[in-house]
C-alpha cells in the first residue's frame, strides 16, 4: 500500500508506503511544507496507520527546504495523541539538512517530549538501525 499527496502545483509532498521488509511505516517529504500541508500530511500518516497498524515510522526530512514550525503545535495536541492510540512506539526522524528544518525537528521533540520515543538523526542507516533494535 502506497499514498502520495501533491500540492496545487501536482507535485508530490508526501509519500507514505509500508516497508514490509523492514517493519516500518516509511513517509518521504519533498519541498517547502506550509503548516496546512504538514497537517494534511501527517492526518494521512494518522489514516494510513488506521488500515496499516505498524509501531515503527521511518519520517525522511532529506528534501524539505525551510522550517515546518507552525505545525509543532498540531503535531504535539492532535497527531501523537491519536499514532499512540493507533499502536506507533517508535518514530526515527531524518533531519532536513537545512539549519530551519533541523529547528523545526528539535521543536518538535521538545513539544512531544516523552510521549512517544522519538529520535533525530542526519543519517538515514543510523535511523534504520535504531528502529531495528526494536
């Protein structure tokens, strides 16, 4: 099962594909994300865990350009309340390799604090790893 939302333009932001191999919930976000798409696109992480339950996600950040902080606020009161309740223990982020990126990421750990166990990486084998230790 794959899902992948574009923006206005056609171009897809988001890619949200069960990793069967691996045991994880892989989503790849591309471009600049303004807050109604880091919504939009993390409701569509929450549904695909509705019809695809997985306690492991693999969140890519490679390609996002600038920050996605306005959307820390939504993230920490909606979205880790309902990924808890659908079963997600385990979240490996890959930072943006832009210093606004990486911001918002941190922001978001701090918002989410020990709700959900949740770590940063830069390296995407370093991520994989980690959620292997399972």
């Amino acid at each position: 099962m794959k899902t992948e939302l574009a923006n206005a333009f056609d171009k897809v932001f988001l890619t949200i594909e069960l990793d069967k191999a691996n045991g994880w919930i892989y989503n790849n976000w591309v471009g600049v994300l303004p807050t109604e798409k880091v919504i939009e696109g993390c409701q569509a992480t929450i549904d695909f865990l509705k019809h695809t339950p997985c306690p492991h996600m693999l969140n890519d950040n490679r390609l996002v350009v600038g920050s996605w902080n306005s959307a820390n606020d939504w993230i920490a009161a909606n979205w880790v309340p309902q990924v808890l309740t659908l079963g997600l223990k385990r979240f490996a982020h890959i930072v943006s390799p832009g210093i606004f990126g990486q911001a918002s990421a941190e922001e978001m750990v701090t918002r989410v604090g020990t709700q959900l166990e949740i770590r940063l990486f830069k390296d995407v084998h370093l991520a994989e790893a980690w959620l292997r230790e399972k």
